[in-house]
C-alpha cells in the first residue's frame, strides 16, 4: 500500500519553502477606472526571463481528480517560476517538495487550495501536475524558451493523499 499523506491548509507561512500563495480574496485594493474597479496587487516573485525565456500566460482546465492518488510522478522548471490561479475553479491540491538532483521526500507536502487561493512556485520546486478536486479553470503564468524547462521523475514508491 503506498504511503499516505495528509493534506494541510495552504498558509502562506507552510509553503513559504517551495513558493508564495497567493490570496485572491484579502488584501488592500486600491480604486481605479474613476471608481469603477477595485484593483488587488497580488504580491509575487517572478522568475520568467533566465536563460532567455520570456512571460507566457496560459488558461488550464482542469478535470476533476479524486483526492487520494495515487500521484505517482513530480516535475520541476529550473529556469523559471511558475504561477496558478483559480479562476472558475474550486478545492484543488498543491504537492511540493524540495531537492537538488532529486525530490527529497522528506520535504514532500501537500497542501489544500481553496478557489480563493493561488501560488506562485519557486523555480526549481518539484510539485506535482494540477490537481483540481473539481472540474475548473486556472490562469498560468510561467516562462517559455527556446530549450523545455521541464524534468520530471517518477516516485519509487506512489503517494496516497488524505
């Protein structure tokens, strides 16, 4: 049976190792267009322009995947920060872990997103694809290049999640 791990609360203090959350929903707003709209800047660190990359925005739609796994796989981009947002979606996953070379599983977190959440990870975060535990859209922002910026593994052992 694989191992089981358990979700926890997105907090921007937990996840402060693998990246930033983003919280779509607090926060001061400032007015603009002569008061027709309440501007929120969402506070974040962007690395999309090493090894000459560029900003790349990109709609995802996500389908529904049970909670529990199992995950099997994770992936990283070295180059460049990689950003989720919700925006007609509902609870999702965010699976992370640290390491050079390799995922460390002993740094292996995973965390619960409500629809008012988003993050940004660190370039270099292992994390696992989108999980959305309802079907939903999410506005991307990540770096696009010339060479990918993609290396994925497969996990000796999947994960279960609870």
């Amino acid at each position: 049976m694989p191992p089981v791990l358990r979700l926890r609360p997105l907090s921007a203090h937990d996840f402060a190792a693998y990246g930033e959350v983003l919280d779509l929903a607090e926060g001061p707003t400032r007015s603009i267009n002569e008061g027709t709209t309440q501007r929120h800047d969402l506070p974040s660190t962007l690395e999309l322009t090493r090894h000459g990359g560029s900003p790349v925005l990109a709609t995802f739609r996500a389908r529904a995947q049970p909670l529990a796994g199992p995950w099997k796989m994770l992936e990283r981009h070295l180059w460049g920060s990689q950003t989720f947002v919700p925006l007609q979606a509902g609870r999702w996953v965010v699976l992370v872990a640290r390491g050079h070379t390799h995922p460390d599983l002993g740094t292996l977190a995973a965390f619960s997103a409500t629809a008012r959440q988003g993050v940004t990870l660190h370039a270099g975060t292992w994390h696992h694809p989108l999980i959305a535990l309802e079907d939903g859209s999410f506005l991307v922002i990540e770096r696009k290049g010339a060479a990918v910026d993609c290396e994925v593994v497969q996990l000796e052992v999947p994960v279960r999640l609870e």
